[in-house]
C-alpha cells in the first residue's frame, strides 16, 4: 500500500513561509535547501514548501490552492486561537462564525493557502 509523505504547498518565499508558519503553529520549520523546507505538525502530519519559482517540473501553479483543516478541541480553544492569530496579523477569509458543522474560521497563509480551524 502506498502512503502519503506530506502535503506540498508551493510558496514565493520559503523563508518568510517558515516565519509565518513557526510563529502560528508554534513549531520549528526545517530548512532542507533554499528553496525547499518542511514543517512538521503532529507525528505524520507535514506540510513541504516548495519555492515556486524553483519547481521542477516548473508549474504555472501558485498558492491558494489547498485548505488544511484543522479541529480545535472546543470552542474556547478556537476563540482562544482566533483572538492570538489575530493579534499576530494573520489576514481571515473569514472570520468566526457558525455553519452547518460548527463554529470555525478560515485563516490564510502568505499565499493565501487556507487554514480552517473548526470546533
């Protein structure tokens, strides 16, 4: 059976993504090259950025792309995080508020990469 490394978001700049990423998620992104760099969430969770215009293949494909999703354990935690990305300057397509599977609100990432966090 085959199974998945990671998750690759192509990004324009690899180190102000891993700025960005170890600041909101709190962990240490791993520089593997210049253009290519690999943040780890969880034990098999990892997302690789690739710097787009490094591709090969090349690709005219650029970000915004993708959603992570990620749950919060309740909904303190999720205001919690809401409120502190907040403060961080992380820009929301959306804001806080409730649909039909919960509360949740959507981040974006540098690239406008989305970040869903639900409760």
């Amino acid at each position: 059976m085959l199974t998945i490394d990671s998750i690759v978001f192509y990004v324009e700049n690899v180190q102000l993504s891993m700025a960005f990423y170890a600041e909101v998620f709190e962990c240490e992104p791993k520089l593997l090259s210049p253009t290519f760099a690999v943040v780890e969430f969880a034990e098999n969770v990892k997302i690789t950025l690739k710097q787009a215009d490094a591709l090969t293949p090349s690709s005219p494909i650029r970000g915004g792309g993708a959603e992570l999703s990620i749950p919060a354990t309740n909904s303190v935690e999720l205001d919690n995080l809401f409120e502190k990305w907040k403060q961080q300057g992380v820009t929301f397509a959306q804001e806080r508020e409730e649909s039909v599977y919960g509360i949740n609100f959507v981040a974006l990432d540098l690239d406008g990469h989305r970040l869903r966090v639900f409760a």
